[in-house]
C-alpha cells in the first residue's frame, strides 16, 4: 500500500465514514433502545463530518474576515453552517427521543426493543379487543428473561 | 416581494405566539390557529390563480441563487402545498388534554408542509422534513398513551436512521457539486451525479425519506403509529404527509437523479411494498391496521408508478397520490369509532348508515371500480407500465391487479360486518359530526370527480407536465455560474 | 442470527462506501456555492464572519426552521414528560462546593453567553453557542438545588417572543418591499460591534432562543420522575 | 336522441322509480310496466334482430384520457338485451304481487329488491351496449357489482355467497383488466376495429396470454371451470325472482364479452392455428372440452342436491357449457345452437326458478325430501314444471331441443365424436336430475302439512304460463328464434345458418312442426282411447294399499330421500370435491402468505432492512 493512499483525505474520510458504521452497527445489532439512541447519535455525527468534510480543502482559513486573508484562501462556509443546523436539530431529537424512552421505560418498565414491542402489540391487541397473534420469535423467553438486563441497571436512574 | 412565504411563516409565527395568546384568551387561542390556515390556503389559492403556466421562484431573504435559498412554487408544489394546509384545516386535531399544544402541532405542520412541497434547495428539505417528522412524532404522542409513546419512539429510530443515512447522502451530493439549490443540480447532474456516487445518494435520499413515504422497508412503523395514534392524526399522515414525502422523492427523481437503477430500485421496493402491505392487510383483525396496511399498498403503487420513466410516470404517481389524498384521509376518520376489532362492527350501519354507505364508496374506489376516480388512477398506472414491455414491469402489473382483488376481499369482509343482520352485544357509538361531515365531504369529492374527470385528468396531466419540465425550472431559478466566481 | 448477518452487512457496507470513496472526485472542491459567498458576502452582509451571514442571511430560513425544531421538540418533550406529581421524591441537594460554584458561575457564565452571541457577526460563535452558555447558566443551579426548579411559564413566553421575533423581523423586510428575512438597517462598518444591519438582532432572538429551549428541555428532563 | 338512447334513459327511469317508489303497493307494478316500455323501446330497434339494421349508435359519447368512449347496438347486444328485459320483466311481474307482500312483511326491503334488479337490467344494458373494449370493461364491472348487490340482499348464509362471488368476480375482473390492457399496451387502442386488425400480427405468445386472460375473466361470469364453484350457491341465496332473473341472464354477460372479444375480434379461426405444443390440441379444443366438463360435471353436481334452488342454479352453471360449446366450435350450426341455447334456457330457467319459488311461497321450503304430492294442489304450476324441464332435459316438443339439437349436430359435423359423448352424458345426468326434481315436488304422496295448500296466485301464474308458452311455441317454430340468431351469425362474422319457420334446411334437417305436429297427433290420439276406450276409476291417493296393508296419510311411501342410490353407488366414489380442495387451498396458501407478512410487520427490525436494502442497491450497481 502506498504512502499517497493514505493522505489527509483519506484518513478525515475514513473517520467520518468509521463514525457512521460505528453509528449504524450501534443501530442494527443492539436491541437495547438507549443503545440504539446512542447509534443515531453518533450516525449523525459521522454524517455531519462527512458534510464538514464534502469542501475541505488542506490550509484553508476560517471564513472570517481578518487582514491579509482574501476570500478566495478561505474555506467554504456553506457546509459549516449546514452542520451547525444538523448539530441543533440533532439535539433536539436526541432530547425528544430521551424524554420518549423516559416514558416508556416507566410504562413498559423495559427499554428492550424486542420487549417493547411484543408489549406494545398487546396493549394495541388490548385496545382492539383481539387476541394477541403468536409471535415467532419465542415471546414467552423474551419476556421473562430480559437480555438486557445489565444495561438497564446501568442507564437506568 | 410575494405573498408566498407567508403560507410558512404566518402559521408558524402563530405556533410560536399560541400559548402567549392562550394566557390572554384561550377562546382566541382556540380559533386563531384555523383562521391562519384560511388565511394562508386563500393567499395560496390566489397564487395558484395568478399562476398559469408559468412557475414563480422566489428567494428568501432576496439573495441570487444559489447562495440563497430557493422557494419554487409551480403547480405541482403549491397543489401539495395546499393540500397540506386545507387537509390540515380539515383534519383539525382535537386532543381532550393537549388541545393547545396540538393546535401549535396543526399550525407548524401545516407551515412546514407547505415549505417543503415548495422548497427549491437540497438542505433546506432536508431541515424542512426532519421538523415535519418531529411535529408528526408530537402529534403521534399527543394522544398521551404508553402505546402511543412507544410507537413514537420506535417511529423516532426508524425516522433519525434515515434521516441520518439523506443527510449523508446530501453531503455526496455536495461534495460532487457544490451546491444544492436543485435548479443548479439539474443543470450539473448529468455531468457530474450520473455516477456511482450520485447513486449512493440516491439510495441513502430514498431510504431517508421514504420513511414518512411508507417505502418498503422502513414503513415497519406504519401500522403500530397508525393503530396507536388518534384517527385524525392516523388520516393526516396517511394522507397528507406521506404523500409530501412522495413529493420531494419526484422532485429529485425528476431534476436530480436520472439513473436507470434508480428507478429499478423504485420498481422493486414498490412492488415488496403492494405484495407486503396488502398481503398483511388481508389477515388484519382490527380496522385501523387494515387500513394502515391498505395505505402501505397504496403507496408501494405510487413507488411503481414513478419508476416509469418520463411524464406517464409521474402524471400516473399524481394521479394516484391526489385519489389517495381523499380516499384515505376519510377512511380513517369513519375508522375513528370504528377502530378495533372487526368482528366488533356487526351491523354498524344500522346505528351508523351514512358512515357505512361512505365506506362502501370509499372501498369500490380504493379497489378501483369503474367509474370511480380510482379505477382511472390505476388505469393510468398499468398502461404505461405494459407498453414498457419488461418482464419486471409486466410483474409488478400482476402484483397490482392481484393486490386489487386481495383488497376487494378484505375491504368488503368489513362492509359485509357492517351491514350484518346479527347485532353485536356492544351497542355502536354514532361518529362524531365532525368527523362524519369532514369523511362526507372528501367522499363528496371522489363523487365529484367522477363527473369531472376529463378536466381533471387534463389539469393533473399539465401539472405533471409543469413539474417535468426541467428547463423551465432552471430558467426560472435562474441560479448564477459557479465558474465565474471562481476566475 | 439477525446479529451476525447484520455484521455481515456492515462489513459489506463498508466495502461499499470504500468503493464509492474510490471513485469519488476531488478535484473540484473550490467550485461551490461556498466560495461564491465568500467573495460577496462582506458587501452584502456586512458580516465579518460568513458563517453568521449564511446562518442568518443566506439560509436564514434554515435556522428559523431548526429553532422551530429545537421549539417543537421542547413542548413535545414538556407533553411527553407531563407534571411532576408533588410528592415525587427528589434528589437532596448538592454539597456546599457546587452549590457556591454554581451561584458565583451564573453570572460568569451569562456575560460569557452574551458576549458570544453579540460578537457572532465578528468572531466564532454565536446565537447557537452563546444560547447553550447560556442554558447552562440556568441549567447549573438546577443541579446543584434538585428542589428548586425552573419557572417553565416564563420560558414558554421567552421563547414564544423570541422565535416570534425572528419571523417578525423576516415580515418587516417584506413591509419594506424586500424579500422575507432580508438583512435590514445600516451596514455599518464592517468589523464593527454595531454592524451588519440585522443580523445581530436576530442573532440575539436566537441566542436567546435557543438558551429558553435548551434550558427548558434540560429542565423538563431533570423533573422527570425517577424509574423506580 | 337515438332510438339506443332511448333505451338507456327508460332503464334508468327505472331505476330511479323503483328506488323511489319500490316500497309502496304499486312500486312494483310501475316497474313492471316500465320494463314492458323498455321492451317497447327495444323493439324500436328490432331492425337489429332482422339484420335490416347494422348497428344504433348512441349519441352519448366521452373522451376520457384520450379514449373516446363509445356505446352502441348491434344485433348481438340486442338478442342478449330482448333476454334481459324479458327476464327483467317476468321477474318484476312475479315479486309485484303477494311474493312482494309477504317480502316485506318478513322485514325485507322491496324499495333494494327492486332498485337492485333495476340496476342489473340497467347495467346489463350498458355493458351490451359496449362500443370499445374500455365501455366493456365499466359495463362489465357495473354488472359484476349489481350481482353482488341483489345477492346480498338476503343477508345471513347469502353474504358469504355473495363475498365468495365477489372475491372470484373481482378477481376475474383484473384478470379482464389485465387483458384489456395488454390489448392497450399492443394495439395502441381500445378500438374494436383496431384490435380486429392488429390480431393477425401478433405473436403466439402474446396471443396465449391474452386467450389465457380474458378467458378466465369472462369464465368466472360463465361460471365454467375451475372458477364454477360460486355460482349455484350465491344464485340459490339470492331473494325470489331475483334468482331467476340471474339464473336466466346475469351469467350469461360472461358469454357475450366471450363472443364480443374472442369469437368476434380474435376469430374462432386464429385460436385453431394456437396450437398447444407436444399435444394434437389446439387453443380451440381446450377451450371445447372446458366446454364438456362444465357440461358434465355440474350436472351431476345438481343430481346429488336436495335443495330445488340449488340444484336449478347448479344446472345452470352445466348449460352454459353447452352455449360455450356451441360457439366454440363455431361453424353455422354450433354457433347458432349456442345462441338459441341462451335464449332457451333463459325462458325455462327463469320459469323453472318460479315454481319452486311458488311452491315455497306455499309450502315454506324448498327441500327436496320435504314436499311431494303437489301436483293435486297446484296443477298449473305442475305444468309449468313440466314444460320447463322437458325444455331443461332437450327433449322435444320444447325449444331445449332445437338448440341441443343443433349443438349435437354441429359436433358430429365438426368430427368431434368425443365431445359429443360428452355433451350425451351431460344431457343424461340432466334428464335424470330434473326427473327428480318434478318428481319429488309434485308427484308422489302428499304430505299432511301441504294439504291446505292452494295453487299460487296469479301474479305468478300468469308470468309462469306466458314463459311456458314461449318455451312451446319456440319449440313448435324455431324459425322465430333462428331468425335474430342469424342475424348475430351475420354481424359476427360466422357463417348464417339457413333456416325456415319449422327448422334449417339440410341433409338430414330438422322441421320442428312436422315433428311437434306429428306427436300433438299422437298425443291426441293417446287421449282419445284413454277416455273412450278403457274404463279408469278415479281413487283418492291413499286408497291404496302395499303388502296388504292399506296406507294412510301418514305412512310414508313415497321416498325422496337418497334418489337414485344405485346410480349414485357407481359413481359416488367420482364426487371428491377436488374443486372445493382447491380453492381452500388457495386461501390458505394466502392465509399463510399474510400470516408471514404480518410477522415481518411486527417483527423485523426495521434498521435491519433498511440497511439491508442499502447493502444490497450498492453492490447490485457497484457489482
């Protein structure tokens, strides 16, 4: 492998494209929500620094007026500002999304994807007035041993 | 200067005012929220009279483009724009504990839906759709169950991956052309996006947005939201916002992305969409989730229908979006006492005859019998599809007119509860009058179309025209070079 | 078994992203919408720092929109989380070190808050960083004094008028005959404290803003009730 | 205003009086007479059925997306439009009277009986009146639905009927679509004309599908096989004259889009160059031996029933296979049989449904094992019967006879001595099931419940007895009904069959008035040694006596349980209800279809498949 392969680009991508795997394997293979809460967060950090990243070019200054600096030396401010709203509406989702787990967490008293939703299946198969289809996937296992138990006691206040 | 902007600003400025005003009168607060949404469908309507044939852009805050952001408004946008607003008017959420905070919910979906079915910049429906989905998690919450959270919150998930996944694939997009005003990406895209990496945007903006679209696979939401939510909500996303989502997949589709895959991606993601969502409707045990099931068929024959190439395929996808665009809406608020078990409905229209003669309107058109508007929506579909001359698209004929006769099943099990001879041991509750008026009304439309139809399906193929037409688009945007700058 | 396959599909994911970086095209990076601002911002803004002229100026609507979010999220999050009931137990206060930094920090941190938000047409920062110093500053007292809490009438009325602001300020360009949201006033002299016409003004709406939102949020969740 | 016009507009007057004046005590006979002026307004136009007319145009007309919609007459629709309103007017003359009365006493609504058979009659019109494949289509739709409607007006046992109707009707109807539209995607046209041309340039392939397709949806109308199961029992279920007015028309809709689309514009012709491949058939054969074993089967379907209703409705569904096999075969005899067969069967049909409609306005039931003896009782409506499965049966006097005559004839011409046998076993189990059908309604002892039992009321006599007239005087002169369907022969294009008054001319033909006159002589002279020469003493029916014992009212000697169980021993072990296996199977491929679809609803980890479908459009395009 060459040097050349390995150059600024390569390693600034390679962090924002890494943040994103990280993100989504967050996402994808754990089952507790806080984790996958967590997942989204860091998904969307890898894709704001991939949008941070769509105008770098190495030496640019900061897009700010200052003496001897031309606008031409600087870098592209568009993708700043971009972030800075993706960042805000980040957070207000990530605060949406914490006060929503709260929620359910002392409804369902489990925060276990899987557990979650065999328990919101019952309570809409309770509304309607039909019997709860059997599941699948094994319910009764799933309910009386939650896999998640540490990371409840651990996020859990 | 154009009144446009006042369609977003005007209700989200109420939305940020209301509980202000609530402190100095609730009555105020009560009515003001609706009288603003009148106020902003009248400045639309009279934009869309003073429209023609000749789209307006405008930017806001008065910068050129593309450094400033583009509001584009041509037939196709504001029609979306307005069914946003008049369909919120319309679907006016009552809450019994949150009625304050669920009139601001109303106000700023509707402001936000009318942006982001007018918005002419990459980001700024980026930033418009992710406010959408947040008001639409509020208003799916509002109804204050454990369900309804849960819903949410696994709606919530679903909804920041994909969000997270556009916003990844628009910075692609920049990064492949500096810009994202889309006047100035159709101009560069077939030179610099007809690429693998202007795919992958592609497929990262897809599955994005059509989360709120109901696109297979990411529509998993879709039937717990709507079983949990509170029947006007269920109606307003079924109906009106997932159609906006729709929109903005047209939009790129149209001006950004012209790879074939693209549209085989749409192809087969519709045609999972109809087989799954009418396959599971058909064993669905409780109203509300058939319907939520039925909506996500719909929506995968709306996916087919753009995956044909050129102006059939979006006339077709219009088409059917627009009957959607009343069939559903109505569907759910009749669904509103009818909700749970179907073997609960046994002889509902004996209590109820009105809302059950509708609902067997509504189902003959959802299934498309002629001469009902829907019939001639899918028609629109099928024909280009079959002069495609492909096995894939002679399979996803199949796929559609087989789902029609699962739905015809399914739809008229219902009816056949309705007007069952055996009454249930539960007396039936009356539907609320708004609720009966509002379905009545869009059921009223579908009637009327029928006696309209020529000069309708002629406006809606001229809007389709309007919407195809790429070079007008950059002409009106008219967003400067980036080359000269440079130099 | 979905764990395992689901590795398998991020590995295969990330060949996919490499392959898609393998073609990407870097050439080009000067040629955006970004540097074409650079070069006619100062005239047109009379900002110093571009960023704040397309925060505010260029895509002043997409921060109108993401304060709407940051407010929707907020009253979501006040209707999800509901009242505390009274006798909910709460945390005792905090020992004497954070509660006497927390009360010499509140005015520390609220100069800081506003020094950043009324230098965000000169310097880095602004009304987005500024209003989270600023959040902080009510935010900290609350952690040191569980029991206390935050008056959340006054913050839905602050960010009411604040966001109201905002867009009031976009609807009296449009009185004037300009476009919603275009930059008015003086421009004044470019790198001045009091320059850039509008953009202060609405920077300081945001600023404010953004701390009565993120002070509440905060707030909202710290009330929450404890899982038992 | 066109004299077609005309037509439409008095049917939907109709329509509109019966839904608005069905419940009053006249509403029924106002209709009645408004179905007499569309028979007026009909024969305004009988030019059509003379071949002095081609065609009357309507003058309404639409341009929907660029399809200009068209509705005319041509002497097609007006012979299956002369059957409609016949049948529509019978059926209305029939449920006017006490039949309607005692409808609404029992909580029936008469304003949706009426409305919904006026709307048959009137969606009937409009899908005969088609003047391009896309007018086929609504037309064809709006009858399917206004089936359903009078089907459904029961309610209880008729609702899962009618849904099991409407799940095969829909389903039929898109395969209809399907066809049609391919037709579209072809030709460029919904034109008849243009499809008429493009026919002979397209493929073989294209060419099967679209015989594939359309076939099954007309044959789910037809009822043929496989898609026969729905019929009798939605048919049975439906209210009274309801029944017979669907017995006798509605099916037969599926016939006429049969031979609008394939004998008409694809030609009987270019279906015998279909060959299918590895056998010695070829696309018109299949279609012919579908033809025999609709024949067949439902036939000895009909002789296991013990519901009178039930085993009418299942005759209809084997008598369509003679109609379907006639025009198949498609020369001037055959198709000339099929059509008269239509015609025939409709007549006797609809009279057959109102005896045992009339009897269980009398009697309350129409189980086979229940009634008996009527014959005393009600001598009129026993003759009816009797005229009515004469016809039924093919045998002669009656114009059943013509028409199976001529299908016969038209198949040992053709050289297809294997169909032939199989339309002879059909016609067997048919004489055999209508023996016991007569036999064990009117002959026989009569049961001690049914012995104040009267004649039934004129309202239904006289209906019952002018259609037994038909059925004779079309028997006795042929030629009245062979004229209009040599007319269809000519605007279809089939080679017209000669014919006179009696009968055709030809080796071997046939005159039906030498024949019938021959056996009235008979007859009368059976008649005359029966009074003037043997002395017959009248007894009353149980002064009589078996293994010395004398009988009395209730001793029960005459069995109608377990007909024919010598019969049925041999070919008992052949019902095995495979049909039924079928479709259950069927539903429970779907059912377990939807049970894995709504699994992967509540199931799946929605992040999963997003990423999934992610990974896999990648590599599909960087692969």
């Amino acid at each position: 492998m060459s040097m050349e392969f390995l150059d600024g680009n390569t390693i600034l991508y390679s962090a924002a494209f890494g943040l994103m795997l990280i993100g989504i394997g967050g996402i994808v293979i754990s089952n507790h929500l806080m984790r996958i809460i967590f997942g989204i967060a860091l998904l969307e950090a890898g894709a704001n620094l991939l949008l941070l990243l769509s105008t770098y070019h190495e030496g640019a200054s900061a897009p700010i007026i200052v003496d001897g600096i031309i606008p031409a030396m600087m870098a592209d401010p568009v993708p700043q500002a971009l972030v800075l709203t993706a960042i805000v509406i980040g957070v207000g989702i990530l605060a949406l999304a914490l006060s929503l787990a709260i929620r359910v967490q002392r409804a369902y008293g489990t925060l276990d994807m899987r557990e979650v939703r065999l328990r919101l299946e019952q309570e809409i198969c309770d509304e309607a007035g039909i019997e709860m289809p059997s599941s699948s996937e094994k319910p009764a296992e799933v309910i009386k041993t939650p896999v998640n138990s540490v990371v409840q006691q651990e996020s859990g206040s | 200067m154009n009144l446009l902007v006042l369609m977003i600003a005007l209700p989200l400025l109420a939305a940020f005012l209301l509980s202000i005003i609530d402190r100095a009168s609730s009555f105020a607060a009560r009515v003001i929220g609706p009288l603003v949404l009148l106020a902003t469908a009248a400045i639309g309507l009279s934009v869309w009279s003073q429209l023609g044939d000749a789209p307006q852009a405008v930017q806001w805050g008065g910068f050129q483009a593309p450094l400033g952001i583009t509001l584009y408004a041509d037939q196709f946008g504001l029609l979306f724009a307005l069914a946003m607003t008049i369909g919120t008017l319309l679907l006016w959420p009552r809450s019994t504990g949150n009625q304050l905070r669920s009139s601001s919910l109303a106000l700023l979906l509707a402001g936000t839906g009318s942006g982001l079915a007018l918005s002419g910049d990459l980001f700024n429906i980026y930033v418009f759709y992710e406010l959408m989905t947040v008001v639409s998690y509020g208003l799916i919450a509002s109804r204050g169950t454990s369900g309804s959270f849960a819903s949410t919150l696994r709606y919530l998930v679903i909804s920041g991956f994909g969000a997270a996944l556009a916003l990844a694939g628009i910075a692609l997009v920049y990064q492949a052309t500096g810009t994202l005003n889309l006047a100035q990406l159709a101009q560069v895209a077939p030179e610099k996006l007809n690429n693998l990496q202007g795919f992958a945007a592609f497929v990262l903006m897809l599955v994005g947005f059509g989360v709120k679209a109901e696109l297979f696979p990411v529509n998993m939401w879709v039937p717990e939201v709507y079983a949990t939510a509170s029947s006007r909500v269920s109606a307003l996303l079924a109906g009106v916002v997932s159609k906006l989502a729709l929109l903005i997949i047209m939009r790129l589709l149209i001006l950004v992305f012209h790879q074939p895959e693209a549209l085989t991606v749409l192809l087969v993601l519709g045609i999972l969409g109809v087989a799954t969502g009418e396959l599971a409707a058909w064993r669905a045990r409780d109203l509300n989730r058939m319907l939520a099931f039925s909506s996500i068929g719909q929506l995968g024959v709306m996916f087919i229908a753009l995956s044909i190439p050129g102006n059939a395929g979006i006339f077709a996808a219009l088409a059917v979006a627009v009957h959607h665009l009343f069939l559903k809406p109505a569907m759910f608020l009749l669904a509103a006492r009818w909700g749970g078990s179907i073997r609960r409905l046994c002889g509902a229209a004996k209590t109820s005859p009105v809302a059950a003669g509708l609902f067997v309107l509504l189902s003959l058109s959802l299934i498309g019998v002629p001469p009902l508007p829907g019939f001639w929506a899918k028609l629109l579909v099928i024909m280009p599809l079959l002069t495609l001359d492909q096995p894939l698209y002679y399979f996803a004929v199949f796929i559609i007119l087989a789902a029609a006769s699962l739905e015809a099943n399914y739809l008229f099990r219902v009816v056949m509860k309705l007007y069952d001879k055996q009454p249930t041991a539960v007396p039936h509750k009356a539907h609320a009058t708004a609720d009966l008026a509002t379905a009545v009304f869009l059921g009223g439309g579908l009637i009327a179309a029928v006696f309209m139809l020529v000069p309708l399906a002629d406006r809606l193929d001229s809007i389709a025209a309007q919407a195809t037409d790429v070079s007008t688009y950059i002409q009106t945007v008219a967003p400067q070079s980036l080359e000269g700058d440079v130099q | 078994m979905r764990r395992f396959t689901a590795a398998l599909f991020l590995i295969g994911l990330g060949v996919m992203i490499a392959a898609i970086y393998q073609h990407m095209d870097f050439s080009n990076t000067a040629l955006n919408a970004g540097q074409a601002i650079n070069s006619v911002a100062a005239q047109e803004t009379g900002a110093a720092n571009f960023v704040t002229s397309v925060v505010l100026a260029y895509r002043g609507i997409d921060t109108l929109l993401e304060l709407t979010i940051l407010f929707t999220a907020a009253m979501i999050g006040g209707m999800v989380l509901g009242k505390r009931r009274v006798d909910a137990p709460r945390d005792p206060d905090a020992g004497f070190i954070l509660r006497t930094g927390a009360d010499l920090l509140f005015p520390l941190l609220l100069v800081v808050g506003l020094y950043i938000i009324l230098h965000g047409h000169l310097t880095p920062g602004g009304g987005f960083q500024g209003g989270v110093i600023l959040a902080s500053a009510f935010f900290l007292p609350l952690l040191a004094r569980p029991g206390s809490s935050i008056n959340q009438d006054v913050i839905s009325i602050v960010e009411g008028l604040a966001g109201a602001t905002f867009i009031l300020i976009g609807l009296l360009a449009m009185s004037e005959g300009y476009e919603f949201l275009s930059p008015l006033f003086d421009k004044g002299e470019l790198g001045a404290l009091i320059s850039a016409g509008s953009l202060p003004v609405l920077y300081l709406a945001v600023g404010i803003k953004v701390g009565s939102e993120l002070a509440g949020l905060l707030a909202h969740l710290a009330e929450a009730e404890a899982v038992d | 205003m066109t004299a077609l016009d005309n037509l439409l507009l008095i049917s939907a007057v109709t329509l509109v009086i019966a839904v608005l004046a069905g419940n009053s005590r006249v509403g029924g006979w106002l209709v009645t007479i408004m179905y007499a002026l569309q028979g007026a307004a009909l024969m305004m136009m009988s030019g059509l059925g003379y071949s002095t007319l081609t065609m009357v145009q309507s003058s309404f007309s639409i341009e929907v997306l660029s399809q200009q919609l068209l509705w005319r007459f041509d002497a097609l629709s007006w012979f299956f439009a002369l059957i409609t309103i016949g049948a529509g007017l019978f059926c209305s003359w029939f449920a006017s009277g006490e039949w309607g009365e005692k409808y609404r006493d029992n909580g029936g609504s008469l304003r949706l009986f009426h409305g919904a058979l006026a709307l048959n009659v009137f969606s009937m019109l409009v899908l005969l009146a088609s003047g391009d494949l896309l007018t086929l289509f609504i037309g064809w739709e709006l009858v399917s639905w206004a089936s359903f409607l009078i089907m459904a007006l029961a309610g209880g046992k008729a609702f899962g009927y009618a849904m099991r109707y409407i799940s095969y009707a829909f389903a039929g109807a898109m395969a209809l679509l399907g066809g049609l539209l391919l037709i579209y995607a072809e030709v460029g046209s919904f034109d008849f004309q243009s499809l008429k041309e493009a026919v002979p340039t397209m493929s073989s392939a294209t060419l099967w599908l679209l015989v594939v397709l359309l076939t099954a949806g007309f044959g789910v109308k037809m009822a043929i096989l496989p898609f026969h199961l729905w019929q009798a029992k939605a048919y049975a279920e439906t209210p009274g004259p309801g029944a017979a007015f669907l017995g006798a028309i509605s099916s037969r809709m599926g016939l006429f889009a049969f031979i609008v689309v394939i004998v008409q514009l694809i030609g009987i012709s270019r279906l015998v160059e279909m060959k299918i491949p590895f056998t010695f058939l070829d696309a018109q054969d299949l279609l012919a031996w579908i033809a025999v074993f609709t024949i067949i089967i439902p036939t000895y379907i009909a002789l296991r029933q013990h519901d009178a209703r039930r085993l009418l409705a299942w005759h209809g569904v084997g008598q369509t296979g003679y109609m379907l096999l006639g025009i198949v075969i498609a020369n001037d005899l055959g198709s000339a049989g099929g059509l008269m067969h239509v015609f025939n069967y409709a007549t006797y049909q609809a009279m057959l449904f109102m005896v045992v409609i009339a009897v269980i306005h009398r009697t309350g039931t129409s189980n086979l094992n229940k009634l008996g003896g009527l014959f005393t009782r009600m001598p009129l409506s026993y003759l009816a019967m009797l005229v009515g499965i004469i016809g039924l049966a093919g045998l002669p006097p009656m114009n059943g006879f013509v028409s199976k005559w001529l299908i016969y004839r038209s198949l040992i011409v053709d050289g297809s001595p294997l169909l032939f046998l199989g339309a002879v076993i059909g016609t067997l189990g048919t004489i055999l099931s209508v023996y016991k059908l007569i036999h064990n309604i009117f002959l026989g002892q009569l049961r001690v419940e049914h012995v104040a039992v009267r004649e039934a009321p004129l309202s239904m006599v006289i209906p019952m007895m002018l259609l037994a007239a038909v059925v004779f005087v079309t028997g006795y002169f042929p030629g009245l009904v062979l004229d209009w369907t040599s007319a269809v022969q000519a605007s279809i294009g089939i080679p017209v069959l000669a014919h006179h008054l009696g009968g055709i001319d030809m080796k071997g033909g046939l005159d039906m008035i030498w024949i019938v006159s021959v056996l009235l002589v008979g007859f009368g002279f059976g008649t005359l040694v029966f009074f003037l020469g043997g002395r017959s003493k009248r007894v009353h029916q149980l002064d009589n006596y078996a293994g010395g014992h004398f009988l009395t009212a209730e001793t029960r000697y005459h069995y109608s349980d377990n007909f024919y169980p010598g019969l049925m021993h041999l070919i008992g072990p052949w019902y095995r209800n495979s049909f039924e296996w079928l479709e259950r199977g069927l539903i429970s491929a779907v059912d377990t279809l939807s049970t894995a679809m709504q699994g992967l609803y509540r199931n799946a980890h929605p992040s999963y498949l997003l990423l999934a479908v992610v990974v896999f459009a990648l590599s599909w395009v960087i692969v």
